[in-house]
C-alpha cells in the first residue's frame, strides 16, 4: 500500500489554499461528491460519521467533481451552500476538482494509485471513498454504493 503526500496541494471550497499536511495525523475519508446526483443523500451519512468520530481525530474530506453526468455544475460557492443548507455539512469541502483524465488532481492520481480498485483504477461514479490512515496510508477503497454507515467499523479499526 502506498501513502498519500502530504505535501499535496488542494484548495478549500473558499477558495483558501492548503496541504493535505492540514489532516495530518487524522484519519480521512475522501469523497468526491456531486449535488444533483442519485448517492446525493449519502452526504447525510457522511455528516453523521464526522460528527460521530471528528472528536476521535476523524475526518471527511469532500472534494465536488463535475465528471460524472454533469452532476455538480455549481461554483464552489453554490456547492458549499447546497451542502449545508440541505444536509448540514460541516465537514472539510473542498474546491471542484476532476478525478479521472488528463485533469486528475494529484491527490486522486495518489488515491487511484495506491487502492486501484477493479479494472482500471478510475473512480467509477460520484462518491467513490478512499480511507486514509493518520500515517497517510491509503487503506481502502469503497465503491460508490457502499453507505456511509457500512463504513464505520473500518474507520473504527483506524482510530
């Protein structure tokens, strides 16, 4: 298994620039999300994880991606209001970002690499999750239909 770079670059939804050296030493699920998607509920789920484990050094990372059916075609600033007017979001959102092609963030070209997943290693759907370790290990991929709430006895393991 492979770990992620700290040192990789990403930008909040508010358009701050920062290092994933931010959620060092925490363990991350990392999300790419889309609002007008069928999984769009999964954001809920994803809430209620943080809000259960944030204190035990836990965190979601959303990351909005408009690869997928087009399903996220909002400003950061319309995404970030969405997220917390219609499920509460109070969980890390980050800038828009692609997750497969020539564009691929470098996070998710990290991500892809070390947890391929089956076939290709391309993120299938919106919400595809990769969990992190507070080493940085990237230690699992979850595909897009695996519910918030299946997660929790992984991140448990993690903790």
């Amino acid at each position: 298994m492979a770990n992620i770079d700290f040192g990789t670059e990403v930008q909040t939804i508010r358009g701050e620039d920062i290092t994933m050296e931010t959620y060092k030493g925490k363990v991350l699920l990392i999300v790419n999300t889309a609002s007008k998607c069928g999984f769009t509920p999964q954001f809920a789920g994803l809430e209620d994880l943080y809000q259960q484990y944030k204190d035990e050094d836990f965190v979601v990372l959303g990351f909005p991606c408009n690869q997928f059916g087009a399903q996220d075609p909002g400003s950061n600033d319309e995404i970030a209001e969405f997220c917390q007017l219609n499920y509460g979001v109070s969980f890390p959102m980050h800038a828009k970002v692609e997750v497969n092609g020539p564009g691929t963030h470098y996070l998710y070209a990290q991500l892809k690499e070390a947890q391929p997943g089956d076939g290709d290693g391309e993120i299938k759907w919106n919400f595809g999750k990769f969990l992190v370790g507070k080493d940085g290990e990237v230690v699992k991929r979850f595909a897009v239909n695996v519910k918030p709430s299946e997660i929790s006895d992984d991140i448990e393991a993690l903790l």
